[in-house]
C-alpha cells in the first residue's frame, strides 16, 4: 500500500513512535510516599508519585513502579529488577536514603538537635555516605544487564529544611547540617551516575522555596506521622516530574 501511495505521490504517514516502555525502581521517595492516593500499604504506590505523573502526562507507558517504602540499593537489586526485561526503555532510581538510616536519624535529632544521640546517628549516616558510591554503581551495572536498552535516570533528594526560617540556633545549626548532608549524598549519586554512564537529575532547585518549615511546603512535617514525614507531598512529587521533565529525563530515542 505505501508503495502504490509512493507511486501517485501521495503522502504516507508515517507510523507511531511506540511509548516509551517505563519501570521506576527505588525507595520511598520514588514509591510516592507521602503523596496521599495509596495503590497499596505494603510499599505506599502512590497515584500522586512521580511516575505516576509521567504516566499521565508523556508519552511513556509505566511497565511498573517497582519501587517501595524503606528499599535499600540493595533491596533495589535483589528485589526489583524482575520487573526490568529487554523491551524496557526507560527506567528511572532514587535510592540512598535508607543506605544512611536517614529516616532514623530524622526522628532522633528533630525532638533534640543537641543531644548525643541525635550527633551519634547523624555522625553515622554521614559515615555510610562513603559507601553509597560504589553500591549505586554496581546497581546500575545490574540493571543494565536487565535492561540493556534502556536510559538510566538517577535522581537525587531534596533538602529538607530552610535554615533561615530556623527558630533556634541549635535548629538552624541541625537544619543546615542536615542539608550538607544530603548536599553530600546527592554528590555521591550523582559520580556513580557519572561512572556508570547513566544520567542524573538534582531537585533541589526545584524544591528550594518549598521545604517542611516553608510558607509553602512540598516535604511534609514530622506532623505528618512516622510514614509520610520528611517526604514529598502531591504537589512535591509533581515538583520531582517537572525537574525530569526539564532534564529531558522522559526523552528516549523513538522506536519504530
């Protein structure tokens, strides 16, 4: 038919691109924890999270969100990766988080900044950075092999706290050590990413006027409970989509 089409020199259209074939893999943060609309209570999917968001919004096709509450990098690797197969096009990571026990150390030291044992869980944390490196390296290498088609996306996290709007020293001294930290984290991520030949996208730009003690916030409080505190909100996780989005994150070569 298009060669008759050809013959008396009638356009042919061309034929669809087919949708990007998306997995997300990671930790909570990539799960949707703390965006509300919960697909289930086992890792908290949420419909707000941001692969969700890239579901409805480009032309990707969610395969699977095979991210969940509390997953390690490697609990991503052992755990995930039988979602990946060689028609995946796309997959997208936030792990780390948990590597440095940072929701442990969160609800040790927001009650008590200045007590030893907010300084010996930070000072941990801070310790286990070292090895996040190496181990996200080695879980793309793992998921390459999964899914050697597809474009790697690591992000990072956001910070957390506004300094300025601190009401204590101890607070704004905290504060501005928790950002360091994640400064720190997101560094580590971002060489692995650089080693690793896959892509990385920071969100703190994004986030910057929106963190848990803004007037505006897209980090919940540790109001929120033990679950959702310190992670996105809905109108954070659409802030994650965005600065993918601008990265080109969702963009891969078109299939025929």
């Amino acid at each position: 038919m298009a060669t008759l089409a050809l013959a008396l020199g009638l356009a042919v259209p061309a034929e669809a691109a087919r949708p990007t074939a998306y997995v997300a893999l990671g930790d909570s943060y990539a799960a949707g924890v703390g965006g509300g609309s919960y697909q289930d209570l086992d890792c908290y999917r949420s419909e707000n999270g941001y692969p969700a968001e890239a579901d409805e919004s480009k032309s990707v096709l969610l395969a699977a969100n095979a991210a969940c509450s509390g997953a390690t990098i490697a609990d991503v690797t052992t755990k995930q990766l039988k979602r990946l197969n060689t028609g995946i096009t796309l997959v997208t990571i936030t792990a780390g988080g948990n590597d440095i026990n940072s929701t442990a150390v969160l609800f040790t030291c927001v009650p008590d900044p200045a007590s030893i044992q907010c300084a010996e869980a930070f000072g941990s944390a801070v310790a286990m950075i070292g090895q996040v490196e190496g181990r996200v390296v080695d879980m793309v290498e793992a998921v390459r092999a999964q899914a050697p088609e597809a474009k790697i996306v690591l992000t990072g996290y956001p910070y957390l706290f506004d300094p300025s709007k601190g009401t204590t020293p101890q607070e704004v001294v905290f504060m501005t050590t928790v950002n360091t930290a994640i400064t720190e984290l997101n560094g580590a991520i971002a060489r692995a990413a650089d080693t690793s030949e896959a892509e990385f996208v920071d969100v703190t730009d994004e986030f910057a006027p929106h963190a848990s003690n803004s007037p505006v916030p897209w980090i919940n409080g540790p109001e929120a409970g033990t679950t959702e505190a310190f992670h996105p909100n809905a109108a954070g996780y659409l802030g994650y989509y965005k600065a993918l989005d601008a990265a080109n994150a969702y963009a891969t070569p078109a299939t025929p």
